[in-house]
C-alpha cells in the first residue's frame, strides 16, 4: 500500500474516494450484500409466519461503526512525521 500511496498523486486519491462514496467497493459492499441478504430471508420468514407488521429495511440489517474521530491539524501532523521515520 505505501508503494501505491508514493506513486498516487492527490488528484488520483481524490478521484478514488470520490468513487467510493457512489459506487461502494470492498468491504463496505460486502456488507450490503449480506445486509440484503439478511433482510430478504427475514422478511420471508416474517411473511411466512403470517405477520402483519411492515417488512424489515435494508438499514436495519446495515452494520453500525462509530463515526470517526475528528482529528486536530496537529495530530495529523505528528502522525505524518512518525510515517517518514519508518
């Protein structure tokens, strides 16, 4: 990865996470597939048993991460020089 990360310029990596955040790749993907999954057999499984409650959503089978930690301009600095040093 830090072979990549040298050769990347700031434009590429932009155009990359950019990209991400439509079209979801690796395991955030992976995760709505199964998400999907999960709520497709569930709701079978509500119907079959005759329920009458309102199907289960997509969001509700979604894995749930706490946000980011909002880092200040100085921590990002100190953590930049502790990466050239190795």
């Amino acid at each position: 990865m830090r072979e990549m990360l040298a050769r990347m310029d700031s434009r590429e990596l932009s155009e990359w996470m950019a990209l991400a955040s439509v079209e979801p790749i690796g395991e955030r993907r992976m995760d709505m597939r199964f998400a999907m999954l999960a709520c497709t057999l569930a709701n079978l499984i509500k119907s079959a048993c005759g329920s009458k409650k309102p199907p289960f959503e997509l969001k509700d089978f979604m894995l749930k991460f706490d946000p980011p930690k909002q880092q200040r301009p100085q921590d990002m600095k100190t953590i930049l020089r502790g990466l050239g040093k190795q």
